[in-house]
C-alpha cells in the first residue's frame, strides 16, 4: 500500500546525543515536511524539502538537521543543540508543489523522549 | 504571516447529534483547505481537501464548506458516532505551498 513509513514509533534519548527519525514514502511525492506536534500548541514546521537534495528551513529549525538524498526519504536528526527536543515528530508529504494544490498526507509519528 | 484559529477547543455531544466545526484565517489568498482527524498518539488523516475554487466537499458524513472572502471554513457531521470522537485539525496553504495549521478542536461522542 501506498503511504509514509516513520521510525521508530518510541525513541528514548539521554541528553548530549544525537536521534536520527526515518520517513521514507512511496507515494512518489515531490515534497516532503517535518513537523514537531506539542500538547497546546498545534503543529510547528521544522524543515521542508520541495526536491531531492534541496531542503529550507521552517519556523523551528534550530537544533534539527535533515538530509533529501533520495525522493522517497527525508530523515531528520534531533541533535544535542536542540533544548527541549522532547515531542511528537510528525512527517508529511505532498504532490508537485508547482500545482500549490496537493493534498497532504502524514504518517504515523514518532514520540521522541529525553531522559 | 497566516494565523490559523479553531473554536472552539473542545466540544462534547451526544450520539446522533449533528455538528459544525469551525475554522478561520487570517490570509484570505489560498490555494487549498485541509481538514485532517489525529486519533491520541497517531499521525493525521486526511479526510477532506477543498480547492481554492471550490465551495464545499463532501465524504459520505462529512460536508466542508469554504468561504475565503470572510476567511472561514466549516467541516459539519451529520449524525455522530463514538468512533467520531477526535482531534479535528484544518490547515491552509499559501503561495509558498507551506501549510498553516489550527490547533484543532477536541470531539468527544458521548454513546
């Protein structure tokens, strides 16, 4: 089935290292989105990418990095620069932004926790 | 920049009842509508896209409607059911294709 695989679903982390988050997505989509999801405060855009390796950041993207090496992937890594990186990752993705009327599709999340 | 506002926050009927959800913006220049249903710990769920152009859109019980000279969006359920109950979420976009989101109106279906 067509659709955006996230992983791991629960990730722990102690403090000071750095968590990679997998998205990979079949839906052939060109663009790809990272989102961290907090109690309250709705849905926070972290990084965006609209083609393979090229990528922009979003309004909280200090602390996180992101790779678009191939088009199906688009990986995120919470590093240790990140203060309060305890949140639920949400990946997305959309057709041809060209069109600027794809539907978004999400997937599964991933609850990332420090300790 | 778009400001995306949904209210209200949380809102409890019972079984049967029909409801309106309510969802304005800021910016009146989009080119699309969302509205998504987040279940506790889950991703969203695209239930219903409403182009630019269009008016409303309809899924079986669910009706969205679209009014972009007064910046507002209405997503109504006819005849809830338990399983309805959820976070709605609608979100927007603008030229930029990057998506604005609410912050969601919880809905608990009282059997």
């Amino acid at each position: 089935d067509g659709g955006i695989t996230q992983s791991p679903k629960y990730l722990f982390r102690k403090e000071g290292q750095n968590v990679t988050l997998s998205c990979e997505q079949n839906l052939n989509h060109d663009a790809m989105y990272w989102y961290r999801q907090d109690p309250g405060q709705g849905l926070r855009l972290i990084y965006y990418s609209q083609i393979v390796n090229d990528f922009q950041k979003g309004d909280i993207a200090e602390g996180y990095s992101v790779s678009r090496e191939k088009k199906e992937s688009f990986p995120l890594t919470v590093t240790s620069a990140q203060k309060n990186p305890t949140a639920f990752y949400l990946c997305a993705s959309s057709i041809d932004v060209r069109q600027r009327t794809g539907e978004l599709f999400f997937g599964e999340g991933s609850r990332l926790t420090v300790l | 920049k778009q400001e995306v506002t949904q209210i209200p926050a949380a809102l409890s009927v019972p079984e049967g009842e029909n409801l309106v959800l309510n969802c304005s913006f800021t910016d009146s220049a989009i080119y699309n509508l969302q509205w998504f249903r987040q279940d506790p710990g889950k991703g969203l769920t695209s239930l219903l896209l409403i182009q630019s152009s269009q008016r409303e859109q309809t899924s079986g019980r669910l009706n969205a409607s679209l009014d972009k000279s007064s910046g507002r969006s209405t997503l109504y359920i006819a005849a809830s059911q338990p399983g309805d109950s959820a976070t709605y979420l609608c979100a927007v976009t603008n030229t930029g294709n990057q998506f604005y989101f609410g912050t969601g109106t919880s809905l608990t279906v009282i059997p």
